[in-house]
C-alpha cells in the first residue's frame, strides 16, 4: 500500500489532487493519511524553507505516512525533495516513479 502527500500547490491551489489517487489505485492501493486533500500539511518549501526546529512538521507528517504504509508518494517534485531522506523507515517517492516502475516492467509504450 502507498500513501500520498498531497501538496499544498497541486490540490490546495489546483485542486488537481484526484490523478495521484487514480496512479496510486492503479499500482497499488491508496491509504489516506489524516491530513489530507484540502487538509493536507505543508513541507514548508514555500515557506523558505522554515519548518521550525529539525523539520518538525515534516518529521510529524513522515510519521503519520509511517503508521499508513510503507511508501509515502508526493505529488510534487518540491515536496518529494524536502521529503526523500529524512527518515529511512519510510520509502519516499515522487508519484511518477509508478509509471516509470511500470514501463520498465513492460506495462508502458507503443
């Protein structure tokens, strides 16, 4: 199962979070954390990078995504970068990793 962090720029303001609940049920199965949609938490990248203290509500969102599956995808490559490696007991991937996953399977192409 993989859960998804919704960004606060593609379903906040584009309200476009929908196609990343699609992708994710069509490799797997989709696990929605709390916080999530319109409720989603912020990476704080366009917050200039301040989270508070040692990533404080990034660490907290990682640990949620932690208790849902054991893949967090991001919908958005800003977030995935805060995201990737911060906490190794949760995979983190950028969304467009499933289809490339796929392709490279020979689900893709002509």
């Amino acid at each position: 199962s993989i859960t998804l962090h919704d960004s606060c720029r593609i379903t906040r303001r584009y309200n476009r979070g929908e196609a990343s609940r699609k992708a994710i049920n069509k490799f797997s199965s989709l696990v929605e954390m709390g916080n999530s949609k319109k409720k989603t938490s912020c990476c704080y990248y366009w917050n200039f990078g301040y989270d508070g203290a040692n990533d404080r509500n990034r660490k907290k969102r990682l640990n949620e995504a932690r208790g849902k599956a054991k893949t967090m995808a991001c919908d958005c490559i800003t977030c995935y970068g805060k995201y990737v490696g911060l906490d190794d007991r949760i995979e983190v991937i950028d969304i467009l990793e499933l289809f490339e996953e796929a392709m490279d399977k020979g689900g893709g192409g002509r």
